[in-house]
C-alpha cells in the first residue's frame, strides 16, 4: 500500500537538507527584507548546523529533555543520555542502526522504511524520538515540530502505544514543558510501572519543577523496579542536589564500572566530571571528562567540560581554543556565554567585540527556540542578566518561577532582580537557591553579592569565600568578581 500524503507528514524533507522552506526548518532562519542582527546571527547558526557532525546516538528515549538549557541544567541538572527506549520500539528497524552513531542516517532509514511501512506505529514513534535527538544533539529547535508530527502519527495508527507517550514526554520535557513531561510518564507507568523510560523520565520532570522530595521517593522507586544505568545518574543526580556529593559519586562510579556501550560510559564519566567540576576538582574532571572522550570523541558534553575545567585550572590558552572549537560546531547558550566570558576575560585586542558576538548566538538561539515551541525564559534570564537587556531578564525569570520552584530558578530569579536593583526582594529567592544544600559555587556567589548589597556583611564574607572554595574557577567573570568583592568586604572590616 501507498503511503497517503499524511502518512508522509513528519518527512516532508531529508534530514541533511540545506534548504530553509523544508519543513520543521521555515520560518526561524528565513532571511526577510528587514533582516536585523538577531535573524542574521540565525541565519549563521543554522549555516553552522549544517556543517555539524552527530556525536553517538547514547539512546534515544523520554530523558533527552534538557540538554539545550543555560546554566548548570545544561549537561547537569537532569543528566540527560538514556539508553532503553529504542531497544522496546516495535518497529522494523533494529536497534543497532538506531544506535549507530549517525543520527542522520537513522532518520534517513526510518523515513525510507516508513514510505514502505505507513502503518509501522513504532517506527513512527523511533521518527519522533530521532528527531528530538536530531535538536538536542544539533542544538537545531527546528526539528521539534517534526517531532511532534512523526508521534502524532503514531498515536493515530495506534492510539494509547507506550512508545509515543514516552516520546511525547522528551518532546514536551526537551520544550521545557514539565508538567506535560510528567502527566505522559505517569500514563505509560500506569499501564507499565516497570518501563524504565518512563520512570527515568518521571524523576526529570519532578526534578525540573522542583519537587525534589517526590524526586527522591521517584528515584528510590525506579531504582528498585528497573536499576540500571539511566536510573542510577538520576538517583546520584538527586543525591547531589541535596548535598550527598558521596553518594552521588558512589553511585555513579558503580555506574561507570557496569557501563558497557560506548555511549554508556562516556556519558556517566562526564557525569563524574561534572561532579568533580562542581567541587573545584579540576584535575580528576578533565581525567573524566578524557575517559569520556575515550569512548567518543564527539561527546560535546565532555568536550564542554574539558575546555571549562581547563582554562578554570590555569591553561587558559587552551580552554579558550577548545571552547572556540567546540562552539563553533555547537553554539548553544551554556558554552556561548563561556566563550564571551573567556574573551572578556583575556581582554586582548578585538575580544569585547569577539564577546558581543557569542552574546547576540545567544539571542538568536533563544529566538530560534522560542519559534519552535520552546520555553526558554531560563536561558534568556541567564544570559540577558549579564549579558543583555536586563529588564529582560527580569521578565523571563519570573514567568519561569510562575511556573517551577527550582534551586536553578530561584537562583535565576534572586540574580535578575539583583541586576535590576531589587536586592531585598533577591534575598530570599539567593537564599531558597542554597537552602538544599546542593553545593554550586554560582549559586553561593550571587547570594553573597545579594548580601553585600543588603547590608548582610557577614553573610556576604561567608558566602563569597565558600564559592572560591569550593570552586575558584567557577566562571571566568563571578570568579574575578567575587575575588574582588571578599577583599573590599574584608578590608572593611
């Protein structure tokens, strides 16, 4: 039988076409007679994104969420990698190919499988979830809707398929849709407590709406049904937003000792290396983040980390060159915004013009998100509190704790009103950010300025100094930042 036009919707175009009136592709990086700064700095992402070469599909499965988030929720706060979903779907395809390494040829497979196989739900479903790798891995929003036509597909051949749900789960989690996120987990767990998609996916969500007691009591659940890898980063994960740094790295060594795949263990050894970096162990990160590596050379992730771990230990020169590399194949707003930072740190000739450039991909990139139906107010409030238009910030900041209380977006909303004046109603948001006792030196540097500027002396002493303790190299500009402001504080003594 023939694939009806329908039936054909979700590959409208291949997945390495060039061509901006493809579908999933107009409209964001389409040039316009009054193309501005913003659309052309667009335009240069998505120039870059054709030239990108796909790191190894880890699995493509309901925990890809949050990768394309700023700040430590980028490659951080959910842990994003799974490696179960693929291996369930129904469809032709194997596994294998889905877990080949080249996302690209996988849609192509699945696309050309699917003319042949219109009614394949699964195989539809396995389209869904290629495509919400295809944007996270591509850091390209633009395959979202894609996404969302190839699972809607599914779900009409076959209502209710587990499948579709938990790839509505990653598409609404990867747009920062987290109740949607966790209402689609709690209907496959529904009718399959055990589906570890889902139950990793459910301990996402509630994370990322700052419900980390049922967070917990997820993880303690998922553990004792479906132990395993996915399972094991999120229980070390919640660990550490409580402060249990020990057990979230006894957790994700055993982990890393049962990791088999090579997208299994570079993704737990960068997780490893996060948690080092975190504590200002730059020495044992880059030695992770290098077993990462190890296993694929193309995990973006730990190449992050290594650049930032570098410059933070002194090798400046080298940071900076292999944040420049790696920026230019992945210029999303974590490392765009560390890059700027790295210019202006240095200072050179030509670096607050090279700074202001990171900072505008930035604005395109969030403007290209927000196109294709993602929330993206806490990357504009991280960004723009530094970085740009600061009643912005603001703005985006609140809308984004109407909707979730985390420690990120309290800490996100506590610096958003500081830079906007506002410091007596920044205290209590600065200080719900560290009241879990995650250790973050970002998150104790913002309080400790909010505390200087509230008159909080002690405090603010206190704070600043646990920050350079506990990470001295946490950003090229907080770190010079709070070095500066422990000295006034105690020169005043």
């Amino acid at each position: 039988m023939a694939p009806d036009t329908d039936d054909n919707e979700g590959f409208a175009e291949s997945a390495t076409d060039d061509r901006d009136s493809s579908a999933g592709s107009s409209g964001p990086v389409a040039p316009t007679a009054s193309t501005d700064e913003r659309v052309a700095a667009v335009r240069r992402v998505a120039a870059a994104g054709r030239r990108w070469h796909i790191g190894q599909l880890a699995g493509i499965a309901a925990l890809l969420a949050v990768a394309l988030t700023g700040g430590s929720i980028a490659y951080g706060a959910i842990r994003d990698g799974g490696t179960t979903a693929v291996a369930d779907a129904p469809g032709a395809l194997s596994p294998a190919l889905l877990n080949s390494g080249d996302i690209d040829a996988s849609i192509l497979s699945l696309q050309a499988h699917l003319k042949a196989q219109p009614r394949d739900f699964g195989s539809w479903a396995s389209l869904g979830l290629a495509y919400v790798e295809q944007a996270r891995t591509k850091g390209d929003p633009s395959r979202y809707p894609q996404a969302d036509k190839a699972l809607k597909r599914s779900l009409e051949v076959k209502p209710g398929n587990e499948q579709a749900i938990i790839g509505r789960a990653a598409l609404a989690a990867a747009r920062h849709d987290f109740k949607d996120a966790l209402q689609y987990a709690d209907q496959v767990l529904k009718d399959n407590p055990y589906s570890q998609s889902a139950l990793s996916s459910r301990i996402d969500a509630l994370v990322e709406l700052g419900r980390y007691a049922d967070a917990s009591k997820a993880a303690d659940t998922a553990d004792s049904r479906r132990p395993g890898i996915p399972v094991f980063t999120r229980y070390a994960y919640v660990h550490e937003l409580r402060g249990d740094v020990k057990t979230a790295r006894r957790v994700l060594e055993q982990a890393l000792g049962t990791a088999s795949t090579k997208g299994d263990i570079s993704y737990v050894a960068f997780q490893l290396g996060q948690l080092a970096w975190n504590q200002g162990d730059y020495k044992t990160a880059v030695s992770y983040y290098a077993r990462a590596l190890a296993a694929d050379d193309n995990y973006l992730p730990a190449l992050e980390g290594r650049a930032r771990a570098e410059y933070a230990s002194g090798d400046k020169a080298t940071g900076l060159r292999d944040m420049e590399q790696l920026v230019a194949r992945y210029p999303l707003p974590q490392p765009l915004v560390e890059l700027g930072e790295m210019y202006e740190d240095r200072g050179a000739a030509g670096d607050e013009a090279k700074a202001r450039d990171q900072y505008a991909l930035v604005d395109a990139w969030i403007a290209l998100a927000r196109a294709n139906g993602v929330n993206a107010d806490l990357d504009t409030a991280l960004a723009a509190a530094d970085h740009g238009d600061k009643a912005a910030a603001l703005r985006a900041a609140r809308a984004e704790w109407a909707r979730r209380h985390t420690v990120h977006t309290a800490d996100a909303l506590a610096w958003a009103l500081h830079v906007n004046g506002k410091d007596a109603e920044a205290l209590p948001y600065a200080r719900q950010a560290t009241a879990t006792g995650y250790r973050n030196a970002s998150f104790l540097y913002h309080r400790g300025v909010i505390e200087r500027a509230t008159g909080h002396a002690k405090g603010a002493r206190d704070s600043l100094k646990a920050a350079l303790d506990l990470n001295p190299g946490f950003s090229p500009l907080g770190a010079r930042e709070a070095r500066k402001a422990l000295a006034d504080l105690e020169a005043a003594k």
